[in-house]
C-alpha cells in the first residue's frame, strides 16, 4: 500500500517498508518516525507477493483520524488489516489473509520541500541567500520567527501571495502579515502612519507586535484579504530579519501550516503540515515565544487589541494606556483586519475538549478512555503527576502563562503525532497574562466554523 497526502501536492517521498507476517502484526516500531498525519487514501500495488497486488477498498474513509487510519485492502484473495497503535497502546491488530504469505506495504508521506539547517543566531549569508533567490522567484520559503514559523512570499508578487493562500488551504479574505525590517519600511506600506504607531514600533520592534494601519494603494488587496488595512510586523528573529534584508523589500507570511491547523513552532511541523507545497524550508530550530504575534488595531481613534498574543497585555497598555482589547470571532465571509479572528482556529487534529477544572478534566478523559478512545490529559497543576489508566497519557505543562504558551503548540503536535482520538484540557486562569493562552484554546475546541 502507498499512502499519499492530497495536501502534499503530489509526488512521492521516501518509502518506509513495513513487514506484515502470519497471524497478528503490530508495525509500531517499523513505523517510528513516519508522519502520522500526512498519509491519506491512494493506494498502490506493494511490494512482492501476489501478482495481483493491491486494490483500493470499496469506500475510502470519511475522514482522516488521529495517526494512522484503518485501511482495507485485497491481495489477490486475502484481506489485510493494519492499525498503527498510538503512544498509549489503543490499537487495532492486523491480520494477514489465509493464503499465510508475507506481503509488504509502504509507507509514503509525499513530496517533501528542500530544507535548510540555518544558525538561528548567526544565519549564514550564503544560505540566506539562497532563500531569498527562491522568494525572487515566486517561491514560498518556510522560516522561523520568535513567535512561529511563517510561510513567507513577496508582499508584492500578486501570485506569490496566492501561493501562499492556496499551500495553506486559506481563504482569501482572510488578511496576512507584512514583515518588515523596521518603522520606515512599515511606513511605505501605509496610507496614514499615526503617532501611536511610532509609540508602539518605538517601544516593541523588533519583536512579537503586528500593527493593523490603512493599507496604501500600491499594496496588493490580496495581502490584506480584499480589505483596506495592512497587518504589519518587524520580526526579532535573526534568521527572518536577515531575510526580509537580503530580499530588500517585505515578507508576506502567516504561520507556516494548513488552515485553521496548530501553528508550526518547529521546521518539523511545517514539513508534517506542508511538505511539497513549500519550496524551501530554513530551519532555525524551536521558536522562542512559541504563540502568534499580538495584533493592534491603530485605524480608529482608541487602538483595539485584535489578538492576544506574545507580547503582554500589560506592556502595551504601559505606552497605550487607553487600549481596548476586542477579542472577537467573526464569520467565514467577513473581512478581517487581522489573521486569526476566526471562530475555529488554532486547532489539532484531535478534538479538543475543555474542561473548567483539573478534576472535572480527569473524570472526562477516564471516562472517554473506559469507552476505548486514545486520550490525553493536559493540565497545569505542579501535584498531578501521573494517572491510573494506561489508556490516558498526562501531560503537565507550567502554571505560568509565558512558558505554558512556550510549549502548548508543541505538546499539541506530539499528541496529534501520538495518534490521540481526544485531548481534554483543564482550563487556564482567566487572568489577563492568560488571555493568548485562552484564545489558543478557545478556538481550538469549536468544532467547525459557519
């Protein structure tokens, strides 16, 4: 069997063969580093055994499951069976037919983007240039930012920017970011620049704060999803900085995964989520905040937080003291000023349940595990180290807003890699140091978006 991800693109990727003999056949180990998430439902002839080879079930499965999903196939007269159990051993056993022969099946995870390993503090200029020659050409190029990975075009190459929407499965009303090297190249991007967004690029450029102005006419519509803002941002990131100054002129980019997907905080996950539909991936290792920007309107007379996000409520009210902060969700045709204002958004391929306490959170997943579905449990209490179910796995991650943000996208993709059917979360402080935190998880768990 070959397994190819229609997001991928198309193409093959390296094959990972798995040997399936006589009776049960558990592939968990043959199948360690494959990427659970990026297989889908074509299917091939495998390798060896009957001449017949393999024939496409009857009915393809209606919807892609947390790791890998139970596939049928026919060898000749033979049926075969195989489920890759998750981390906590929820899984189904594979048989081989009657005829008692071994066949073989691969793997294969799609076409794959060429990456780039890149020092995250001291980029090299030769491999920056290499990506910059790629956005040059109308390429996309995966990099690391302090907050995300981005999926970065030139702002002003109209194709290259529709690349970027559809690699992403985006809509294109929805707005992405502008990253600039500073203050004065923002300006060139807008109609009217106010004195608050002087204050703002001032205090926190470089780094984790996207400023909303009006967009200037000679700004394609597309990057700002058909409306007339822009979204802009000067990334403190080494590698994006380096960057957008070898390209000369601004990066468009939104995080580097699918639509309404977890945000990539490693080059990992945007080859797992993207894979051929990038053409160049620069690895600078984990980002350092690991959450999306903090968004701020400047277009009205108050300014109006749009997202909360790595730079901290409280340090922006320090210089804005009378900032309104509209964390709103809005329908799927409306125009956004900002990305990530959708009802669904942020979210694992696992459902995502909340839950008000640590207790409550428990009882949920035990009794979700007792019905025989793959569950993790996250929570944020330092005391609650381990659980009595081999059916759950815990996961504990920092009672401090700053460090939780730091490693919720990660611990999310783990646990989507894992192969869980359901995570249930034990819900964060309703603080303001939490606010980003809580939208992540808000938006995650909304099952579909109207």
């Amino acid at each position: 069997m070959t397994f190819a991800d229609p997001g991928f693109g198309g193409g093959g990727g390296a094959a990972l063969a798995v040997s399936l003999g006589a009776g049960d056949a558990d592939a968990t180990g043959a199948l360690a580093g494959a990427d659970a998430g990026a297989l889908g439902e074509a299917f091939a002839d495998g390798a060896g055994g009957d001449s017949g080879g393999f024939s496409p079930p009857p009915q393809a499965p209606s919807e892609t499951a947390s790791g890998i999903r139970v596939v049928a196939a026919r060898v000749s007269r033979a049926a075969v069976r195989v489920r890759v159990r998750c981390a906590m051993g929820c899984y189904a056993k594979g048989k081989l037919g009657a005829d008692g022969k071994r066949k073989a099946c691969a793997l294969s995870v799609g076409a794959m983007a060429p990456l780039l390993t890149v020092d995250p503090r001291r980029p090299d200029a030769g491999t920056i240039a290499k990506a910059a020659r790629v956005l040059l050409r109308g390429g996309l190029v995966a990099f690391p930012t302090e907050t995300v990975y981005g999926l970065g075009a030139r702002a002003f190459d109209e194709e290259a920017v529709a690349r970027v929407f559809s690699a992403k499965g985006r809509p294109f009303r929805h707005p992405l970011i502008a990253h600039v090297e500073g203050e004065a190249r923002a300006r060139e991007l807008a109609r009217r620049w106010p004195e608050r967004a002087s204050a703002l690029a001032r205090a926190f450029w470089p780094g984790p704060l996207t400023l909303v102005v009006e967009r200037a006419p000679h700004v394609p519509a597309a990057v700002a999803g058909g409306g007339d803002s822009i979204a802009v941002r000067a990334p403190a990131h080494p590698v994006a900085r380096a960057l957008i100054a070898a390209l000369g002129e601004p990066i468009a980019a939104p995080s580097a995964n699918r639509y309404q997907g977890l945000s990539p905080t490693t080059a990992a996950h945007v080859v797992r989520q993207l894979g051929g539909a990038v053409d160049l991936v620069l690895d600078g290792g984990p980002c350092e905040a690991g959450i999306e920007s903090t968004v701020v309107d400047l277009r009205g007379e108050r300014p109006l937080a749009l997202r909360p996000g790595a730079l901290a409520m409280a340090a922006l009210r320090a210089v804005l003291p009378d900032l309104e902060v509209r964390i709103d969700a809005v329908t799927v045709d409306e125009v956004r000023a900002s990305p990530g204002m959708g009802m669904r958004h942020y979210a694992p391929r696992a459902r995502l349940l909340m839950r008000h306490s640590w207790q409550e959170a428990r009882r949920t997943a035990f009794s979700l595990a007792a019905g025989g579905a793959c569950v993790a449990l996250i929570v944020h209490e330092a005391e609650i180290t381990s659980v009595p179910s081999g059916r759950v796995v815990l996961r504990t991650l920092p009672h401090d807003p700053v460090r939780y943000a730091h490693d919720l996208y990660g611990t999310l993709h783990d646990l989507d890699e894992e192969g869980v059917d359901v995570i249930v979360v034990q819900d964060v402080p309703a603080d303001e140091a939490w606010w980003a935190v809580a939208d992540r998880l808000r938006r995650g768990a909304v099952r579909s978006e109207s």
